[in-house]
C-alpha cells in the first residue's frame, strides 16, 4: 500500500481504545499511520470516585477528559463521539434508557459510522469482536453498526452528505487470545484474582470470554511503545487505569509479550498465516 495509511478506530466507550488497543494505536501511530477514533458513548454509566467527580458537572465529562487525555498521549488528533448514551452492563436498567446505545437501530448507528467512513476514507477500521470483547452490550452492538456502515458506505445508491462511497481495503476486530486466556484463568487464583470479575467494576468474566474461540489472523506487537500505552491508560483514573502498572498487570503485560490480537473481517483471510501487520497484503 503506498498511499498514506490511515486508520478508524470504533469503540463503545471512551478507555476501550486504550485498553483494548492502545499498543497498537501508539505503534501505528508512531510509524505514520494517521488515526482517527469514534466513540459512541461518553460513558455515562460508569463509577467514579467522587473525589474524581467533584471537578467535572457529570460523569461524561470525566470519561471525555480522561479520553482527550489519553489521545494527546497516544498521539491521536481526530477524535469524535456519536452522541448515545451508554448501556450500562446486560440486565441493567441503563438498558432500556431510549438514549441508550443499543436502543439505536443499526439503521441509525450505521449511517452514523458511515458518515465517517466516507469523510475519513480510512485504509484499516478496527473494532470489537462479535462478542464485544466480554460480552458489553454497547461493544456487541459497535461490532455489528460497523458492519452495517461498511455496506451503507459502499452502497453508491445511498446519498451521505454528498461523500463519494467508499469501502475500506482492510476491517479488523479486536479480541482475546483464547490460548493465553485459559493460562490467565488457571493462574489468577494464585494472584489473589477471581476471574469471573477481573476489572475495576468486576464485570470482565474470563471464563466466559474464553468459552468463544476467535482466530487470529494479526498480532501487533508493541512492546516498543508499552510506556506510551502505559500512560495513555493512566488517563482513565476513574476506570483504574492509574493502577494499571501494579504486579498482576505487569504479569498479564508480560504473559502477552506486549501484544495485540485481531480477528480479520474483511478481507476474507485466504490462509492462516499470523501477520505482524494490518497492511500486509491488502
């Protein structure tokens, strides 16, 4: 590919990008690739502690300074929200709320991300996985609004804005790497760790993210920008990011060798070779 490199990056909440991809954001980003981030939510219905909250009018605005925070960090400029609400974690009540993001019509949520798409003219888009990662609702429905906007942004009889249709060479979806999963599983108890609630609000159920085995098909390593994904996740206090370089964190940096992994969506693989970049052969 000769033209420059740009990539979309699609998530549910802000600190998903930078969870889930930070590494690969900081790398690619480093090496010239242009990058822009879309976030459908503003994470309203996260916890904070009050001591957090106390210098900001609402949840959101904390999650959206956290989130400015992490981009300056990760060296991100473009970066944009769609205006839904958050859903909160499956039974909840934020569920029902009729801003919520899973109340959208993939419709909508579609030619929202579609919008974008077109405008960006991204090489690469990468999102979440088909179960949302560990199963979030709001991260369910990122995964199945974009594939919606790849066929809206490609449809040439679908006016948007008058932007010329656009498909992007490449769609990536980030997910765990089952093999190391089960390890984590085995040896969490040893750290004093459940790990059917791992996280700050315990709603992350490695036994279950694990029954679902993905392939993977590209695995970014960034180890040579670990310090700046270490920092950018730092931005999140609220969502304990701060606390992110503590001993079990670096065990799991450590377990994962600084890597990110990526099921490939489009287009379809044609072998089962583990590429090192997204750019390579399309």
């Amino acid at each position: 590919m000769t033209e420059k490199k740009k990539i979309l990056v699609v998530t549910a909440h802000p600190d998903d990008e930078t969870f889930g991809m930070g590494g690969t954001i900081a790398k690619c980003q480093a090496e010239g690739a242009e990058i822009a981030v879309l976030c459908a939510t503003k994470g309203e219905v996260g916890e904070a502690d009050a001591e957090l909250l106390a210098h900001f009018k609402s949840m959101a605005d904390l999650r959206v300074s956290e989130m400015r925070c992490a981009m300056q960090v990760l060296g991100v400029k473009e970066l944009h929200f769609l205006g839904y609400r958050d859903s909160g974690m499956p039974g909840s009540p934020e569920n029902s709320h009729p801003q919520a993001f899973v109340q959208a019509s993939l419709e909508k949520t579609g030619m929202d991300i579609a919008y974008y798409l077109r405008k960006f003219r991204p090489s690469v888009v990468l999102t979440s996985d088909p179960m949302g990662g560990y199963g979030h609702p709001d991260h369910i429905h990122a995964y199945r609004s974009v594939v919606r906007a790849l066929e809206l942004a490609a449809d040439g009889e679908i006016l948007i804005e008058g932007l010329q249709p656009f498909h992007p060479a490449g769609v990536y979806l980030n997910t765990f790497p089952r093999k190391f999963m089960r390890l984590v599983v085995k040896l969490m108890p040893l750290f004093g760790k459940d790990p059917t609630k791992f996280g700050k609000n315990g709603d992350i159920n490695f036994v279950e993210i694990m029954q679902t085995d993905f392939p993977i098909h590209v695995r970014i390593h960034y180890g040579k920008y670990a310090v700046i994904r270490e920092k950018a996740s730092a931005c999140y206090r609220s969502q304990g990011g701060d606390q992110q370089s503590g001993f079990f964190i670096a065990w799991l940096e450590r377990l994962f060798s600084s890597n990110e992994a990526y099921m490939q969506y489009f287009p379809e693989p044609q072998s089962r070779r583990v590429r090192k970049d997204f750019f390579d052969g399309i």
